[in-house]
C-alpha cells in the first residue's frame, strides 16, 4: 500500500466518524480496521519506520522523525495489547485517576 493509498484510506475513516467522536473513540476505529487487515501491515520494522518518515514533510527535523517513529511503536504497542486482552475499562481508568493525589 503506497503512501498515499494508505492516507487517503486513513483520512476517510476519519471522515466517516461522527463529528462527535471522541479522539479515543478514532482511535479505536482506526485499531480494529487495523486489527481486520484492512490496512495491511508492512512486513518489516525497517519498511514501516521508512513508511512514517516518509510520511513527513520535506522541512521535517530529526526530533520529527524520532517522535513519528515513537508514537508509531507506541499505537502497535497498545493495538497488541488490546489483541492479547491486556486493557483496562474506561470506568477503572476514571475510578483510578479520581482516587489519585
């Protein structure tokens, strides 16, 4: 999947949510589309960190690239996550963070 392809796919499903949505309700959208393949993973760590630098704008500095490719590790971290069951309900989160100092 080009550049392109996979952006233009991205930014529809984006467009397709209701105005709404909650940034983690996207996210959520995004990561099952994902999850299904529909958005075909690269086969490689070098191709996919090559997919999110060129990704970025000509001007883009190396903290761009560092943070790009960080917050990519950090989405298939979470997306295997949720795969493997290792998540904590909205409610817990909530009743967590009230409880805190």
């Amino acid at each position: 999947m080009s550049n392109g392809t996979a952006k233009t796919r991205i930014l529809s499903i984006v467009e397709e949510q209701p105005d709404d949505s909650s940034y983690d309700e996207i996210l959520h959208e995004l990561a099952l589309i994902h999850t299904r393949h529909e958005i075909k993973p690269m086969s490689t760590v070098k191709e996919q960190a090559g997919e999110v630098v060129g990704a970025l704008s000509e001007r883009a500095t190396w903290d761009d690239v560092m943070y790009a490719i960080y917050v990519r590790q950090k989405i298939e971290a979470g997306i295997k996550d949720g795969e493997e069951g290792n998540v904590v309900e909205q409610d817990e989160v909530e009743r967590r963070f009230a409880s805190s100092p």
